[in-house]
C-alpha cells in the first residue's frame, strides 16, 4: 500500500487499486462504499481513455451492477446503455 503513495495522481496503477478495493468493499457488503469507488474510477477513466475503450465499457458495467443492487435502476440502465452502444 505503501507503494501507492509514491505513484502519481492519475497513475493507471492507483485506478487498478480503487477498482480492486471496491470489488473487495462490496464483496463484503458495503455496497454504497463501493459505488462511491467506482464513480471515481470511472471518472478517471473517462479522462484518460476513448469513449469505447474496453476497461472504461468494464467499470461502467460494474457500477451499473451496483446501482442495480441498490435500486439506482435508471443510472444503472444509463450507464448499461453506454456499454451496449
């Protein structure tokens, strides 16, 4: 973890570790935790990669699914439609 410190902002390896630590966070049942994650993974990702780009259609399609399990059903299916378009 100690690594990561020294990693600069926007570093692809500190997305890697949020989207890792998310998948963890709702593993174990903090799902609003996760989603909080998530966006910010997804936020930077869409800074940094083409709109199509497979690792951005992946974190939208794990943050729709935690939208879903909370019953955020209309973001869910917003950002589901980006990843089927």
């Amino acid at each position: 973890m100690v690594y990561l410190l020294y990693r600069q902002v926007g570093d692809p390896a500190i997305d890697i570790a949020r989207g890792n630590l998310a998948e963890l966070v709702g593993r174990m049942g903090d799902t609003e935790r996760a989603v909080e994650l998530q966006r910010q993974v997804l936020a930077a990702l869409e800074r940094r990669l083409p709109e199509h780009h497979p690792d951005l259609q992946l974190a939208r399609g794990h943050l729709a699914s935690s939208l879903k399990f909370l019953e955020h059903y209309e973001e869910a299916l917003a950002l589901q439609q980006q990843v089927d378009a």
